[in-house]
C-alpha cells in the first residue's frame, strides 16, 4: 500500500532531522557557549589606568549567548540582516536641517527631537553609513533606543543621501568624514 511508504519515507525523514538537530544543538552548547577571553599583558606591566580598565571590563567575561541558527553561517546571518535592513521603518518625524559646506555641497542633519539647550542636553550623533541614511530601519530603531536612554539622537545624512540633490561633484562615499567637522560644528 502507498500509505505504507509514506508513512515509512515520514518517519525516516523525521528521524534524520531529529539527529541532525540534537547534533547541532550538541555544538551549539559545547563549542558556542564558552566565556570570552580576555588576553592582556601581565597586571604588574599595565599604568594604573589600563588596570582600573580591565577591572571595568565585566562585560566582555559574562556569558555569551549567540542566535542558535544565525550563527552557523555568515550567509544565513547577512541574509536575516538585509532582510530586516530592507523593511520599511516608521521614519520619526523629527526636524531635518539642511547644512551647506564651504565648498557648496550640502548634508543633513535628521533631529530625532532637537535639543532646547545643547550645551545642557546630551546629544550623540548617528553615522548611517555608506549605503543608509536617517529613515533606515536600523538607524530609526537607534534613535528611538537613544531617546528612551536620556539622549538626543541625530543623524548625520551624507551628500547626494536621503533625498538631498547633489550640489558638487563630491557624493557620499568612504571619503565622507571630511564633512563632519561641519556638521559637527553646527
């Protein structure tokens, strides 16, 4: 009967997938889950200051817990980044200010809320990086944990990047901190 080979096909099938996954899950918790270590010169060679920073440093000796899938592969893991990269976000509204360089060209700066006092507040600035801007869902996401955290959060958008027309030959590339400075300066 054909039910039978179904039935026989399921179970072997269900029975390789259960021993792959305690497999994996035999790695997981044996090779993955070790503490960090951290590696330093001798405690009797470090100023006075490295060593008040390594007694700090409890952070990097806790336990480390990586994504049971994620972290099998860097394929799987870049995939699932650009996926969630790709994602529309719900952009802050916020206030944008355009800023324009010496040399003509001009960036942004998108507030997640804009400071009364900057002097008082404390502000951090974003760096979107090359391929992103103020409305990616990440940076979105960072300016939100940044306001929940006490701070206010802005973005500094590059030439030619989120919706800005280019005003010089100069687009946002890898040579874009040149125009921090400015940006930081206002």
């Amino acid at each position: 009967m054909p039910w039978q080979e179904v039935a026989t096909g399921a179970a072997a099938g269900a029975s390789a997938s259960l021993m792959a996954s305690f497999a994996l899950l035999q790695r997981y918790l044996k090779q993955e889950l070790k503490t960090p270590a951290l590696v330093h010169a001798p405690m009797e060679e470090r100023e006075l200051e490295d060593k008040h920073l390594l007694q700090e440093v409890k952070l990097l000796l806790r336990d480390y817990w990586p994504h049971p899938i994620l972290e099998f592969s860097g394929y799987i893991s870049t995939f699932w980044s650009g996926f969630w990269a790709v994602l529309p976000a719900a952009v802050s509204p916020g206030e944008e200010q355009v800023l324009t360089l010496k040399d003509g060209g001009t960036v942004s700066l998108h507030w997640g809320e804009p400071p009364e006092d900057t002097a008082e507040d404390r502000v951090v600035l974003v760096l979107p990086g090359l391929n992103n801007d103020s409305r990616t869902s990440f940076i979105q996401d960072t300016m939100r944990h940044l306001k929940n955290g006490g701070f206010h959060g802005v973005t500094l958008n590059y030439r030619g990047v989120g919706g800005q027309h280019l005003q010089t030959p100069r687009v946002g590339c890898a040579d874009s901190w040149r125009d921090f400075d400015e940006g930081v300066d206002h």
